[in-house]
C-alpha cells in the first residue's frame, strides 16, 4: 500500500498504523495539519473493504478536520483514526483498551472523540488507557456531539434560505433529509419547530419511524430522497452521495447537511455550480460538534458553545458572498478561507519565533 501517493495524501504530518494481534485491532491514526493545535477528530469504526479504502477515508476525513477547525476558529489541528472492522461484531473491550494505548503512543500529537461505529461508552474504555481522549458526558446529552452538530447545521441552512431566496423563515419551506439518525433526527426537530415541512429517508425502519411518530417526518423512499422536489437537500446520512449518477436528478436549490465529505470527487462540486445548485461546504456548517468537543474539554458555559455554533453563520454567509463574487465553488473558497487562516498562524507563529530568536 502507497502512503505518499495515495490520492488524499495531501502533506499530512503523521500516519501511523497499528496492528495488534491479541485483540485483533488493526487502526490507522491520521494527523494532516497541527499548525493550530493537536489533531483532533472522530475514531471512525467500519467494515472497510481494504486497507487502502480506510487510509483513503481517514486521510480524507483527517483533511477535512483541518478546515472544519480553522473556519471554526478552533485552536485545534486536523486528526482522525479509523479502525477496520465491522462496530456490531468486532468491537470488544480489549480492542478498544488496545485501540486507547494506540492513542496514548502518539503523545498527544492526535484527541479521539466519538465517530460513526463509536459512541461515548467506546470513548470511555480507550480513556482508561490515554488522557487523549474528548466527548465524555459533559454535555447535557452524555457527551453526544450530534445535537450542536444538528443545530449548526440548522443554522447553516437558514443562512444558505436567507442567501438564495431572500427569506428570513423557514416557514413554509421543505427540507429533503437523507438519514434519521443522531443528528438528522435533531436537525428534524429544529426544522419542525421552525414550521418548515420535512421529508425525510433512512435505511433503519426505526430510525424512520422515530422521526414519523415524534415529529411528524413525512417518510420518503431510500431511492427517491436525493430527488424530491423541496427547496432543501441535507444529506445527513454518509459521504460521496453527490456524485456523477445523483446531481442530474437533484431538484433542490440548496444542499446544506451534516455528513462528511458529501462530494464524490471535486468535479462534482463544479456540476452543482454548473447546474446553478448552491451547496454548502459540509465542513463549514457540521462543525457544531467539534465545538462542542472542544467545549466539553475546556469546560465552558453552555451559553459561550452555543454563541461558538453561531459563529457558523457568519463564516457561511461570507463564503457566499465571495463564492458569487468571484464565481468560484462555494467548496474551493472554504478551502481558501481556511487556508487564509492557517497561513497566518504560520506566519504570526513564525515572526514570535524570530522575535526569540
Ligand atoms: P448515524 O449513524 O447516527 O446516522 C446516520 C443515519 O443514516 C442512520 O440512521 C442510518 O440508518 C442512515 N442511513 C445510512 N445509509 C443510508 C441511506 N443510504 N439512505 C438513508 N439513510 C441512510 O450518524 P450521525 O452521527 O447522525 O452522522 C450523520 C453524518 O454526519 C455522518 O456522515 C457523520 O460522519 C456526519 N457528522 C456527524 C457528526 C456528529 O456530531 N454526529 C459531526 C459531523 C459530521
């Protein structure tokens, strides 16, 4: 397996693999950039075909950390892990205790938190064995990230509905959700309170049915989600669902979710712009839940994490406003906003150093 050429490489500080026989771990930590603080991410647990499809995820989702956290105005750094196997019948114990010395050997170059395949409880074993660990009960939700990560996602879409139809409500509106889980349930909530008319798919019957009987979800088919007529898509469900063979279909004016890495490829960001379709970066507006994160860390009031979500509007609407400006991908000028940022930390980092020197 190629690391160095590997397609999402892209210049990251630390790969590092982890095989361990007794408890049948086998794991990948990815740390892309620290120039604003240790890496800091989701350990991902899925059954991946092979070894190169997990390193291609986490050194795609370790990336995307990076940008998340400097639009955020996070003092953090991009990180991710991924452990391959399948979260309902490989987890156990000794593997997750194995997967916190793991952690622990990176010395803090790299904070787990919780991921898809893992919850609070799975965070909780690995603490057992490494101080580097996030997310562990100190929110109202018992460390659960998914509702900051709904609420700003919310909040983007409101920003996105204000931006492309002048409109300050979402009253009336429609909002197609692809998965009913942690957060696509949470944003529901927002959505209905808000008096907008909610669409909603997933492949779990219960998740579904949670959303229909709580909220009044109205439940659409798992093929025909992506292309309902509503004025909203979030795709709130897995990555690469924006792609070649689902934009043609897409009949909603704005995308605005919560899953990572929603773009199949960067061409299909350009397919979106070509199709007049405005999408919203996903790193930009799911970072909700890594601020929680880091406020669950540094224990801050609940008011300051919620003004912290908030910020998330501001940053959107700002890449909005350059993305017509300039008419560029709204997805390259988050990228671009980032890398402003990273680049002047660099270069305040630089001149104290000088000054010492
Ligand atoms: P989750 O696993 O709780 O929910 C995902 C839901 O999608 C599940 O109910 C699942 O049954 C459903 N689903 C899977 N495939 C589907 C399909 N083809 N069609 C319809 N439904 C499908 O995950 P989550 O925590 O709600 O996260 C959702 C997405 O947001 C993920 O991509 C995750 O990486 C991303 N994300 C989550 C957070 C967070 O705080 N939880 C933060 C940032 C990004």
């Amino acid at each position: 397996m190629s690391v160095f050429s590997a397609p999402a490489f892209d210049g990251h500080e630390l790969v590092s693999f982890c095989e361990d026989k007794s408890s049948g771990l086998r794991a990948i930590i990815a740390v892309h950039d620290s120039t604003l603080g240790a890496g800091v991410g989701g350990c991902r647990m899925y059954p991946y075909a092979s070894d190169e499809e997990a390193l291609h995820d986490v050194l795609r989702l370790s990336r995307g950390m990076t940008y998340k956290s400097a639009l955020a105005g996070l003092p953090l750094g991009g990180g991710k892990s991924v452990i391959i196997g399948d979260p309902r019948s490989d987890k156990s114990r000794k593997l997750l205790q194995a997967m916190g010395d793991f952690i622990d050997s990176q010395s803090g170059r790299y904070v787990a938190a919780e991921d898809s395949g893992t919850g609070p409880a799975d965070i909780r074993v690995m603490a057992e064995r490494t101080a580097f660990v996030s997310g562990l009960d100190d929110n109202e939700y018992g460390g659960d990230p998914s509702p900051s990560t709904a609420y700003g996602v919310f909040l983007g879409i409101r920003t996105a509905v204000k931006h492309r139809l002048g409109v300050d409500s979402l009253e009336g509106l429609s909002v197609a959700i692809q998965g009913l889980g942690h957060v696509g349930y949470y944003l529901a909530k927002h959505l209905v309170t808000e008096k907008a008319k909610v669409y909603g798919a997933d492949v779990s019957s219960e998740n579904l049915q949670r959303a229909v009987d709580d909220l009044g979800v109205i439940p659409v088919d798992v093929d025909d989600i992506l292309s309902i007529e509503a004025d909203v898509l979030a795709p709130c469900a897995m990555g690469a669902v924006l792609n070649a063979r689902s934009i043609p279909a897409i009949r909603a004016g704005i995308i605005a979710g919560a899953a990572n890495n929603q773009l199949a490829t960067d061409e299909d960001g350009a397919s979106l712009q070509d199709r007049g379709i405005l999408y919203c970066p996903d790193f930009l507006i799911n970072a909700g839940g890594i601020v929680d994160v880091h406020h669950q860390r540094i224990g801050l009031p609940e008011a300051q994490k919620r003004a912290h979500i908030q910020r998330i509007e501001a940053t959107l609407s700002e890449v909005l406003r350059r993305a017509d400006e300039c008419h560029l991908q709204t997805q390259e000028i988050a990228e671009q906003l980032a890398e402003e940022i990273l680049a002047s930390a660099r270069a305040s980092r630089g001149a104290s150093l000088a000054a010492v020197g």
